[in-house]
C-alpha cells in the first residue's frame, strides 16, 4: 500500500450517518476528533450503542467522510 500523497487544499468532512449533523472538517483524524465522533455517537445512537472501548472501524462505520476542497 503507498502512502496517500500531501494534499494541503484537501479536506475530510465527517457527518454521522444516523442523523446527518457535520462532526469535523480535518486534514486528518487524529484522537482529539475521534473523541468528538465517539462522543456524538453515544448520544445520537442510543438504539445501538458503541461498546465501552470501541475500535476504529466501530466508530467509522457509522459516520460517512467525505473529501471536500478549501475555501
């Protein structure tokens, strides 16, 4: 697998896929913004509920990123 190249001008928008709110514009997904993510989820999606540690693939399952170009 190679590495992705530097895109500064590039941008991820993470939304969740249960009720759609935009949780972070990043470059990258670092700890700080999985918290916000793990954090929306727990309130958003009571109906399933994410586990007390959740993987990464846990979380990313039920959000939907989507590349978008700077302002």
């Amino acid at each position: 697998m190679q590495p992705m190249p530097d895109t500064p001008n590039r941008l991820f928008e993470v939304a969740c896929k249960g009720c759609g709110q935009v949780l972070v514009t990043v470059e990258h997904l670092r700890d700080p913004e999985i918290a916000v993510l793990e954090d929306h989820l727990r309130a958003c999606c009571q109906s399933e509920p994410l586990p007390d540690a959740p993987l990464l693939g846990e979380i990313m399952a039920r959000v939907r990123v989507a590349a978008v170009d700077r302002a």
